[in-house]
C-alpha cells in the first residue's frame, strides 16, 4: 500500500479514536425527563398533606437573562435584578397574574402523608409553583408560591421547602384585610401615576369585591368580616405602562408596590395586568444532595446539609437568579478543532517522505 494511503488511513483510525475516547470521559447529558422536583411541605417537623399545588412554565433564559415568555411576557414583572428581598414579591406578583386571569397549569398534584408532591418530565425553562391552603383541625395551612428552574442537564430528585405558615379558624373569629398601594416613581416625577386604580378581591379564587384606590382614601381600603377558612387573594388591574410590580404583606395587610421604571418594554402580549400574595423561601436538594436556594431558585452546593434558609448568590455572565448544573458545550467546537490539526498533521507529508 502507497505511504500516502497509509498516512489518511492512520489519521482516520486517529480521527475514530478521538471521538470515542471524547464519549468516554464527557459525561451524559441528562434530559428534565431524567430529573423531578419534589415540594416539601412541613409546618415545623409535622407534614402536611392535601396541599393542591399548580405548576407553570412562565419563562426561560435568553442572552443569560431570565425573561417572562408566552402569555406571561407582557406582566409588568422585572426578573433582571431579583434578590433575597424582592424575589418572594415577584412570586406574588406572578401568583396572582396567573390566577387573576385563569391561565391554564401545565401540571397539578396534592402533597400526600409525608407532606410531598413529585413533578416530572418537566421541559428546560423558568416555572411557577402556586399552592392552595388547607384546613387540617383547627389551622388553615398555606403554602408560599415559588420559582424554580429546570436546566437541560439536571437529572436525579431537587427537593423544595416552601415556606409554610398557618393561621387558627376558631368558630366566630372573623378576618379582615387591608389592601394599601405604595408608589415608587419620585414622587410621579414622570407624572404617569394615575389618578386611581381598581383593586380585586378575590375569595377561593372566584371575584368577590372590586374597589378602588386613589388619593382621597389615600390609597388604602379594608374589607371586614372576612371568612378565615376562604383564601383571600387581592388583584389590582391595568397595572400603568411602565411600572412594574411586587407585592408584600403580613397577616392582615396586602401592600402592592408600583416601583416606576422608563426601560420597561412591552410586546403587545396578552397579560391584563393583576397582582397578589403569597411569600417564598425554599431549600432543594438533588439525589443526595442538599442545595440552599436564593429565595425561590435552586442553586447547587454538593456535599453540605442545610435546612430551609435564605441566601443571595449572584454572577456577573449568568442569570441572576442560582442554577444547577453547568455548560458542557465548548467541549463540542475545541475537540473538533483539536481533531481537525490531529488529522492535518498526520496527513501532511513530512520533510524525509518528500525526500524518498
């Protein structure tokens, strides 16, 4: 045989080595398929079962930004600059765009004895968890909603630890709520403020009242005589162009912040614009690996155990919000080049071939 052939036939048998020994060492990419979350739902050391929650996918991440998409990217909701303090007012918010306006879920489920509620096979992207309270002997127990994330190459069980909390429904106690409005827009320096909105209230997630909030009653209304076994959810509607919303509150008050931002861009999406509460602290854990979370997003940290707690974690190439799992695709572009000057070494003749 010619040294010529022998020459391509050395660089393919190479060429074929490379890429086996490349699949040897890189690990298998593990589809959301091979990965479920599971929530958690304890009250102190006790599990709660029947807690109904529903699972949305309401964004992913773009240029390493987290961004709203679908019938969720016109909510005047801000995933750019989301911290240990605000992330629980942007799961509120979201909370009560989806249920104000009846989007469909993509997956539902109870916790059952051991307080759990499994969710698999679910599609890479940003999602939403929204829980509905349940009354076990004289306590009604709820659930935060919260944001998690599932990645192409997670894989094994991430267990979340929503925040739990309860209040007693004693026979003849009856609730109220305050709902007040807070702007933050430099004292409508933009003058875009308008001069009222209209605030829902919503009972079991059906209309119940609708009142609205201005300067004479200086932004603030309280409803009475409120049933302590119902879920009570406040919404408020056409929300003004170019702010953006978070939502806080405590046991008897909802506060709805308009915080004023001019860079806010609109798609002409669907989204009406509604707002709500609920709070969010989460803890998660892979296989068997325990993983502390900002707020609502699970962020991986092998070989420690935690309980549920709050930290802040940020990147500056990344989306704000932590993540699991890591890229694995510039391997892909540097082995093919590698491979390419492997071949054109071992094909180009060399000074003594030229010379026989």
């Amino acid at each position: 045989m010619p040294k010529k052939n022998n020459r391509i036939l050395a660089a393919l048998m190479s060429i074929a080595a490379a890429f086996s020994l490349l699949v040897m060492v890189l690990p298998e990419a593990a589809s959301s398929a091979d990965s479920s979350v599971v929530l958690v739902c304890e009250s102190g050391s006790k599990p709660i079962a029947g807690i109904h929650w529903k699972i949305y996918r309401i964004g992913e991440v773009q240029n390493n930004e987290y961004v709203l998409t679908g019938d969720y990217e016109d909510y005047p909701v801000s995933l750019s600059e989301l911290t240990s303090e605000n992330i629980n007012g942007t799961a509120k918010a979201l909370e009560s765009f989806v249920l104000g306006d009846k989007l469909p879920y993509l997956s539902e489920g109870d916790t059952d004895e051991n307080g759990t509620a499994s969710f698999s096979s679910l599609d890479t992207g940003l999602y939403l968890a929204v829980a509905k309270s349940v009354k076990i002997d004289h306590n009604m127990y709820k659930a935060s909603p919260l944001l998690f994330e599932v990645k192409a190459d997670d894989s094994g069980e991430s267990r979340i630890f929503p925040k739990m909390y309860s209040n007693s429904t004693l026979a003849g106690v009856e609730d109220y709520y305050t709902v007040k409005k807070v702007w933050v827009d430099n004292d409508d320096r933009a003058k875009r403020r308008p001069v009222y909105v209209t605030v829902d209230l919503f009972c079991n997630e059906e209309l119940a009242d609708t009142i609205t909030l201005n300067e004479e009653n200086n932004w603030q209304y309280r409803w009475e005589n409120l049933d302590p076994e119902a879920e009570w959810r406040v919404v408020e509607r056409e929300i003004p162009v170019k702010y953006e919303v978070i939502i806080d509150y405590n046991s008897t008050q909802y506060l709805i912040k308009n915080t004023y931002n001019p860079s806010r861009k609109t798609s002409g999406g669907t989204g009406t614009a509604t707002t709500s509460t609920t709070l969010t602290t989460t803890t998660t854990t892979t296989a068997t690996t325990t993983t502390v979370t900002t707020a609502a997003l699970m962020t991986t940290d092998k070989n420690t155990t935690t309980q549920p707690t709050t930290t802040t974690a940020t990147s500056a190439k990344e989306p704000k919000l932590p993540q699991t799992g890591q890229l694995w695709w510039p391997i892909f572009p540097l082995t093919a080049g590698g491979l390419v000057f492997l071949a054109a070494g071992l094909i180009v003749p060399n000074r003594k071939d030229d010379d026989e």
